[in-house]
C-alpha cells in the first residue's frame, strides 16, 4: 500500500487522510454519542500481536488475583470493629488492583484511556469486562484480522510476481 501525499509546492507536502482507519464511536446507554471514540490503523499489523500480549498479560493478572485470595483465604482472619474482616478487606483491595491492572492491559490494546472512553463514567468490574471482550471481539477483531488477510494476499502478490519476473532471463 503506497503512502498518498499531496504536493503543495516545493518545501511542503500534505498527507491524505488514511483510508484504511476504523474508528468506532462511542455511545452511551441511551445511545447518545459521548465524543469519544476508538480509532485503529488497520494497515498496522501489530495490534494482532499487541492483542496477543494483551490476551497473555490479562490471564496472568486473573491467575494473580486467584493467587491472592488463596494467600488471603489462609491468613488468619480478624473482626475488628469494621465493616470487613481483614481477610474481607485484603481481598477487595486485591480486587480494586485487579481492575487497575487490567485496564491497563485493555488500554495496550485499545489505546490510552481505551478503557476509561469505553467506561463512560461507570466503574470497572467483571461484567464491565465481560462487555469490553464483547466489543473487542465483534466490533474490532474481525475488521483486524479481514485486513491482516488482504495485507498478507497485497505482500504475496507484490513480491511473487516481482520473484517470478527476477528469475527470467533475459
């Protein structure tokens, strides 16, 4: 794919918007536009494998928290006069780290504040989650991965005829 410029005069070149772009809005509940959106160069084949390492990342921050409860759960256990225990306490503080970590690990992917954009004001928890797979899964995978399939047909079709015609002698 060729880089479309225009050439304004001799010192100044102005770059064409990319045509290859997905950006997605963002709506609310109510389905009123937020002002945000999610925007993916899908000529850029990274993302398959910055989803990859986010994918990876994201299990190891669930066998993590898993973990922690196990620790917690075999710590002796304190009622104070709290609300919580402190097992109870160590676990939700666990848990609120879970979240920040992964919306870390969702932003390597969506972009910087992909989570918060996508949260709208809401707070993260797993059902939260569970709607930001969904998105990733329906709404931008299969655009991804459609791409990374004519990319990969563009580069074997440039470079096999390019291959065939170095052989011939002439």
């Amino acid at each position: 794919m060729e880089a479309e410029i225009n050439i304004k005069s001799d010192n100044e070149i102005q770059l064409k918007q990319a045509k290859d772009v997905l950006r997605l809005k963002i709506k609310d509940e109510e389905g009123n536009d937020t002002g945000n959106f999610l925007e993916f160069n899908l000529g850029d084949l990274d993302y398959l494998l910055v989803l990859q390492e986010m994918m990876e990342a994201d299990k190891r921050n669930r066998e993590y928290l898993k973990n922690q409860y196990i620790i917690i759960d075999k710590k002796e256990d304190h009622k104070e006069k709290k609300l919580f225990s402190s097992n109870e306490e160590a676990k939700i503080r666990a848990t609120n780290e879970f979240y920040k970590k992964e919306a870390e690990i969702y932003d390597m992917f969506l972009g910087k504040d992909g989570v918060k954009k996508l949260l709208n004001g809401r707070k993260l928890t797993l059902a939260r989650l569970d709607e930001i797979d969904e998105i990733i899964e329906k709404a931008i995978l299969p655009k991804l991965q459609i791409k990374a399939e004519d990319i990969k047909k563009d580069i074997m079709a440039k470079y096999s005829n390019k291959a065939k015609r170095d052989d011939v002698i002439e």
